[in-house]
C-alpha cells in the first residue's frame, strides 16, 4: 500500500454506524460490487444527489473509505486502493433533468448511461459526440470522471470539452455546482473540468449539462490496407490533412487488425461523417489517395468501430494502455507496441495510441513508456491486473504538490477513493 | 523620486531584473493604472521580463514582501482583471512575444503569452493552420490574455472557447515555483488542472509559455448577411439555422442601433434601414458549405429574411467582418460614453431577452445598441450615454445590474467571455451558492495559500476587498469618454 498512515485509520472505520445512517431504502446487497477481488462491507444506491452527498458526509464522519461507481467499466483504471468499505452506486440517478434541443443542451443525472442519454438524444436528431470505450455502458459521470475519448477525439471535441457544468457530492457533504446551462461561461472556475478525469477523488458528480450537436446526416467507413506501419502512418497524416468530411482516421497495426476479424496487415480505417454530398466525395478522394499510395481501399461497416472501441476496455487477463504523442509519432508507437506483443492501434489527429496485451509486464510497458516520453508524450495505464498498478504508477510522472493540497482541500480525510489517484492520495 | 526613496521591493526588483525592466515612478505607473474596465488602480511597481526566469525571481521577490502580484498582457480586458487593486507587483508580460516552436505536422505551436492573438494568426498563413479562438480584441490582445479569460470570439459557436485550444502551458506559481500543465497532447493523465487554470484570471498564477492547438484551414468557406425587419425575426432566425441541424462557424447579429452607427463609418454593406443582419459563416469542404449555406439561406428566408447575401469576393467578406468588429470603436465615437454589458442567455430565450433588454433601456431613457454572438446566446447590450447629464450614471448602471439579472433569470450566465474580474464579483452570487463559491475558493488556496494573486478578483469575498465597487465606478463613469 502506497500510504501506510491511512490505512492504519481504518481499523477505526464505523460499519455498523454508517449502516445505520444510510437513507432509507438506499442500502443494496454487496456482492455485485467486488474491485480487485476485495468485496466491500456495504452497498448503497442513493437516488437523489441529496442521498450522495449524505452518504458521503456520514462516511468520512466515520472513517469509511468510498468508491463511487456506475457503469463499472473503468474499475481498474488507477492505482490499487487503500482501503474500501462502501460502493456507492450512482446507477440509481439516472435522470434527464433537462433537455432543450433548440439550445443544443442536455442536463442529466450522472448514473445515465451513455447509452439512455444517446437514445433521448436521438429522437431529435442529435447526439453527444462521444465514443470512450468500450461501450455505451458507460455512465455520465464514469465519462467525466474518467475523461476517455475514443477515435472521434480531435475531430471532434471531448467530454473535457462539452461539459457546461456539473453538481458534485463533496466528501464533506456540501453539493456544489459550477458553470451552467449555457454553451458559453466564463464566470468562475470551471470546476466541472477539475473534476473531469479526477477518478472521484475530489467528489463525486452527481450531474451535469452537455453541449450536444446534430447527428451528422450520413457516415460511412473505409478500410486501407497498407504495406506497411510506416506507410499506414503516412497514408493517415495525408489524409488528416486533405481536411475531409471525416469523424475518425485511425492507424491499425496486425495484431489489432487480426482481433477484430481482418487480415493482419497494416491499415488506417476512416469514418467519414457529414451531409451525404460531403461524405460520399470524401471517400472518393480518400480512395483515390490511397490508390495512388499504394493501398487498398474497401468500404467497412461500423462493426470495426464497435469492436476497436470494446478492445479499450477492461478485462480480468489483459493490460491497456494509451499514450499521447505527436500525430508524426503515432504509427512509429503503434509499430514497436505490436513488436512488444501488443494489438496497437492509434487515432492521428488526437495523437492517441491504444495498446492491449495480455501479456505485458512492468518491462515491456516501462519500454513504451519511455518511447512516448523521449517525444514529449506520455502513457497512462488504462487497465491492468491488480499486482502491476502496484509496481507503475499509472498516471507517469505528474505534479505532486498541487495534486497533494486540491486532495487535502477536498477529500481531507480520505474517503472517496483511497490510494486510487494521482500520487496515491 | 531619487534613488534614496526606492522602496526594498523595487530595489531587490531591480537587482534582480536589471534596472530598465523595473517601473516605480508615480508617472510611469500611471501608464498601467487603467485596462479597458471602468476601474482602475495603481500598483506600487511594474515589472517587464522577458523571460520565465524573470517572472518567477519577481514572483519570489513579491512574495518574500507579501505584496500581491498582478499578471497583465494588453490590458483590454473588460472586467478590470488586470488591475493591481490592492497595490503591489504588476507584472506586464507584453515583452515575452515570440513564438518559440511552429510544428505543422503535429499542428501545435508553442508561444509565449505576449504574443498578439492577431500576429500568431498571420504567423500560421502560410502553413494553412489557423488559431482558432478569435476575440473582436484579436488586433491588440495577448494570447496569454485570453488563456487568463478563457476568451471566445465569433467563431467559439464552432470551436469552443479558448480552453479547448491550450494543450499546456508554463506557469509560475504562486511563491515562484516554475511547472508545467498539461503537455503538447491533449488528454494529458489524471487531473485536469490545465482547463482549471484557464480562464482563472491570474488568481492561480502567470503563464509563460503555450502549447496551442492548431486547426487545418478548411477548403471552402462561405460569409452570408441575412437582413432582417425586426430583431425577433433575425432571434428566430437562429434558432430555424439550429433546428434544421447545421451549426455554423459563426452566427452574429447587429442591431438597428448599431448598423445605424457602423454602416456610415465603415461601409461593411448593411442596409441602413434594415431591423437586425445576421452575419452567418459556414465552412468545411465543398460540398460541406454548398449544403449549410443553402440550409441556412432556407432557414433565414422562412423567418421573414429581406435578403441574404452571400460575399462572392474575400474583399466582401472582409468588409462584412470588417464592420462586426469595429462596432464597438464606431459606437464609442459616436456617444461621449458606452457601457458594454457580456451576459448569456439560452439561445432560445433570445427574443424575448432582447426585447425585454431594449424595453428596460427606453423605460431608463437610454439608447442601447446591440451586436453579439447570436449563436451561443452571447449578448452584449452597449448603452450609449452622457455621464455630463444629471443623474445618467446611476441609471446605466442600475440598468446593467437589471440587464445582468434578466440574463440570471433567463437560466444564463454573467459573463460569457469577458470574465469577472473585479466588475461582477458582486453578481457572482446570482449563479452560485455560498457552497459553491467556497469550492472554488478551495482551488484557489490550494495554488495560492499566501492569498497574494490578483486578489479581489472572481470570488465576491477576499481579505481587505471593499464589498461594493460601484462608488470607483461611478466615479469613473461620470467623466466624459469611452467605457468599454
């Protein structure tokens, strides 16, 4: 364990107490709700932001240490926990607080998941550009909390980016909100963007308001098989930069080819998205470049897509990692990942290079890691087995001290999240 | 003032900094005691580095003195962010200009915050890459500027504010401490004190570098004036451009008010009898545009458009911009003085905003003009007055406060661009609760424990603020000239 003086507190940690205080109707049984093999001593599934809030102030009242949790899709992103007492459920808030299509903007209770809000989204023709692995399962708050975009980042703003305000339960018990319901806010501190990809540790979301936008009128894929990494990681640039009605060109090595069903070979796969005229030249001209560099072109479903985006999630056997790096860099990444054992596969105009194994150990990861850093990039370990978050620190090298007072001035007794985030705090 | 009379603080400054990059005179601080708000202050040094370095020994030398330290770029902040309101080191970062690193293939350039919003945009020409945010000030403000107001611009209904275009910086904390936020990829690990930091205002310390995001100039752009009758017609305009599912670059509106003062003086090409124009920019590929503009000239027409022209020639286009952002200068010369008002309103409550803001204005016996982002519900009502007549002073201000709240009750925001600054602290608890206020006072304290940047500024409360401001600017107002 990374800190040893909280977890001598524990042993103090009031169980019956807290039992006692839950809000009525609120406790649920605790088995469906192990981490890392450890099952907690209770369960509750609040449904207001009032019962959040209180579970939290009568939790670090009494010393217990909280894990908040929705979809429970990114449970083993993030260092070991300390200690763990109470899962807080938050798939019971699973409201549409508002939604007002004309003004481009939703508010929603945070245990939503992607999938409900998508679908309400949907029936006026709009929908939250967003695809984090590996599904729709995932919930509002895991989508802000955790901050993982998929292969429409850089096309496409993130979750960073569309949030406009948020209400979080403070391990104190107080709920704040910061921003609004308005697409442009300058008053205050965005406090929603300090809580996007903070893992809970600084409170727990309990809703928050997006900006969304029109679902584009058509989309379609295109699969390039290419010779080479090298050549893929070309093709893919020249692509980003013929400026296309595009929504996502990604770079595939092999192995990531092979495990969702193609052959193994280098490729770059593309989504274009936008009115029809626009994505039907697009793809010509996409198809007429990749003939000139020497590729294949053939047209794909979205089935790709489904199956890249699952395979940046988590799973008991396998490591997942993401790197950012400069757009030149991606294919070089994606190439020496595979070499190390990896499926590998990275989005250019994000600079965002997924590797899964389920073979890699602290060398292999230690490896890519220092590649991503020598070009001014970093590697986050999006998932892996217990024994390995122990050995590397997730989140790389980061700043210590104001990670170490924002814990300090908002979770002062360690309740949400224990040991789990940046520095251990 | 003789060399015998310099204070510790501007000699350790000076030992430090070297003498020329060191203003201590009452008549050389004079020059920074004004931004572009109605307020002003005199600080009791001012530093001008030219490097990190420079910036964090006068941040520890201010600190060691426990003076307050105000970060300040080209001072045209509307909300008097960039005043030195309880004395102390203001530190002028228009000398740090120059663009370190272009990297086109990565589509990221790193400045340092001097930089002229305007002169990065030229720079990037003749890559083909453009930065996106724009704000009406781009001519005269810094980047570091806009990263300290999380400014926009029209073009923010498309690509967001500011924030979304900084992937990292340098920041000289509080105490002196250099570090860096963020990186040059987005979605850095972990917390995200990169997009905390923008927008904060200098309370949480000074920027002096930028990692920024570049974008690809698209193929095909296309600048369209629809002319309208009535404001509400050209308000529900915007709504039928959104309902039919295109978002364009840019959706900005002028009022009769302003094309009566613009056109003459800029000849930009809008209609002199005209109710409201819409100027509407949609871009993308060919076909992209070819399709948005028609939908968008559909949408206009069937709100009653009298017209939409479409700019044929860039000189055209130039000159419909041209006349969006000189509105507010022509409006200044043409009143003794202006008040420009920044609040939010959900776009659909636009209509009924505007009516009720021009309404309120006639009710207080003052024009009011208007020219906004119409888009994102981003209004800027600019009352004209006269500060000699009796008693207009109290009433424009009155009249913001009330303008203020109807964007509150509209379920909108007090600022949408221009920040908080000193001007609406006292409105900050229109929108948020003492719990919410004290959040981010948490964040606040964590950066800056000492209490020692740019106090007074965002949060209502701070040791040794004075709770009203308005007897400073009332006292500005009452003296002929442009307020902006």
């Amino acid at each position: 364990m990374s800190n040893p003086t909280e977890t001598s507190v524990e042993v103090s940690a009031d169980i019956e107490g807290l039992r006692a205080a839950l809000p009525p109707g609120t406790a649920v049984p605790v088995e469906p709700f192990d981490v890392d093999g450890a099952r907690p001593a209770l369960a509750a599934r609040p449904n207001t932001p009032a019962e959040v809030a209180t579970i939290l102030r009568c939790s670090s009242e009494r010393g217990i240490a909280v894990v908040p949790q929705g979809g429970r899709t990114a449970l083993s992103l993030g260092r070991p926990l300390d200690r763990y007492e109470l899962a807080l459920d938050t798939t019971g808030l699973n409201s549409v607080i508002e939604y007002a299509p004309e003004d481009l903007t939703i508010t929603v209770e945070a245990g939503l998941t992607l999938r409900s809000l998508q679908a309400a989204l949907g029936e006026s023709g709009q929908y939250l550009p967003v695809d984090p692995p590996p599904d729709d399962r995932v919930t509002v708050g895991g989508l802000l909390a955790t901050a993982r975009s998929g292969a429409w980042r850089g096309h496409l703003p993130a979750a960073r980016d569309l949030v406009l305000g948020a209400t979080v339960a403070m391990a104190d018990g107080a709920l704040t909100t910061s921003g609004g319901r308005v697409v442009k806010n300058v008053s205050g501190f965005d406090m929603h963007r300090l809580h996007t990809g903070a893992l809970g540790a600084l409170g727990v979301i309990v809703g928050a308001s997006f900006k969304v936008a029109p679902q584009p009128a058509s989309h379609r894929s295109m699969l390039l098989r290419c010779s080479s990494m090298a050549a893929a990681g070309a093709l893919a640039r020249a692509l980003w930069n013929l400026n296309l009605a595009v929504r996502a060109i990604t770079v595939l090595g092999p192995r990531v080819a092979e495990a969702i069903g193609l052959t193994a070979q280098p490729a770059v796969l593309v989504e274009f998205a936008g009115v029809e005229a626009a994505t039907t030249s697009s793809a010509g001209r996409a198809a007429e470049l990749a003939r000139e560099s020497g590729a294949r072109a053939e047209s794909s479903d979205d089935s790709l897509w489904t199956k890249l985006r699952s395979l940046g999630g988590e799973s008991s056997d396998s490591v997942v990692t993401r790197a950012g790096v400069p757009t030149t860099s991606v294919a070089a990444l994606v190439e020496q990942a595979e070499s190390l054992g990896f499926a590998a596969w990275g989005h250019v105009a994000a600079g965002a290079v997924w590797m899964r194994s389920t073979d890699a150990g602290e060398p292999r990861i230690t490896a890519l890691r220092t590649s991503a850093e020598a070009v001014q990039g970093f590697l986050q370990i999006e998932s892996a087995p217990r024994g390995l978050r122990e050995q590397l620190d997730p989140f790389g090298e980061t700043e210590r001290e104001l990670v170490r007072a924002l814990k300090e001035r908002f979770d002062a007794t360690g309740t949400i999240n224990p040991g789990r985030w940046m520095i251990g705090v | 003032m003789t060399s015998t009379e310099i204070s510790p603080l501007v000699r350790d400054l000076q030992a430090a900094l070297g003498a020329d990059l060191v203003l201590y005179a009452p008549e050389d601080l004079l020059a920074y005691e004004y931004d572009a708000s109605i307020e002003h202050a005199v600080p009791d040094a001012v530093v001008l580095p030219v490097n990190t370095e420079q910036v964090a020994v006068a941040v520890r030398i201010a600190d060691h003195y426990g003076v307050p330290v105000v970060p300040r770029g080209s001072g045209t902040g509307f909300a008097g962010g960039a005043l030195a309101v309880q004395g102390g080191v203001l530190v002028v970062l228009t000398g740090m200009n120059q663009i370190r690193e272009i990297d086109a293939d990565n589509r990221i350039a790193v400045v340092e915050p001097g930089l002229i919003n305007l002169q990065l945009q030229e720079a990037l020409v003749p890559y083909g890459l453009v930065y996106a945010p724009d704000p009406s000030s781009q001519r005269i403000c810094t980047i570091g500027g806009n990263v300290g107001t999380n400014s926009g611009g029209p073009h923010t209904l498309a690509h967001g504010s500011t924030v979304n275009h900084i992937l990292g910086m340098e920041i000289v904390l509080p105490g002196g401490r250099v570090i860096w936020l963020g990186g040059r990829q987005v979605d850095a690990p972990g917390v995200d004190l990169r997009g905390v930091f923008v927008g904060s205002e200098g309370t949480l310390g000074i920027v002096t570098a930028i990692c920024v995001r570049l974008v690809r100039k698209n193929e095909a752009i296309r600048t369209m004036l629809a002319v309208f009758d009535t404001i509400d017609d050209a308000s529900e305009a915007v709504s039928e451009v959104i309902r039919r599912r295109v978002v364009p670059m840019a959706m900005e509106m002028l009022d009769q008010e302003t094309i009566q003062v613009v056109e003459p003086r800029v000849h930009a090409g809008y209609p002199l009898d005209a109710g409201a124009v819409l100027l509407i920019e949609v871009e993308g590929t060919v076909e992209t545009v070819a399709h948005d503009a028609a939908v968008v000239v559909a949408a206009c027409e069937s709100q009653r458009a009298r017209e939409v022209r479409i700019a044929e020639e860039e000189s055209e286009r130039e000159a419909l911009w041209e006349g969006r952002k000189s509105a507010i200068g022509a409006l200044g010369s043409t009143s003794p003085a202006i008040y420009l008002l920044d609040g939010v309103v959900p776009r659909t409550r636009l209509p009924q905003v505007l009516r009720q803001v021009l309404e309120r204005s006639a009710a207080a016996g003052f024009r009011c003009a208007n020219m906004f982002h119409a888009g994102d519900g981003n209004l800027h009502p600019t009352i004209l007055f006269d500060p000699q007549e009796e008693g207009a002073t109290e009433r424009v201000l009155a009249l913001g406060g009330e303008i203020m709240q109807l964007c509150v009750e509209a379920g909108g925001s007090i600022t949408g661009e221009h920040g908080v600054g000193l001007e609406k602290r006292s409105y900050m608890s229109w929108i948020f609760s003492a719990a919410d206020l004290e959040a981010m006072d948490r964040v606040r304290i964590a950066f800056d424990p000492a209490g020692l940047f740019n106090p007074c500024k965002i949060l209502p409360t701070g040791h040794g603020c004075a709770q009203g401001h308005f007897e400073p600017l009332k006292q500005h107002l009452q003296t002929t000239g442009v307020y902006v």
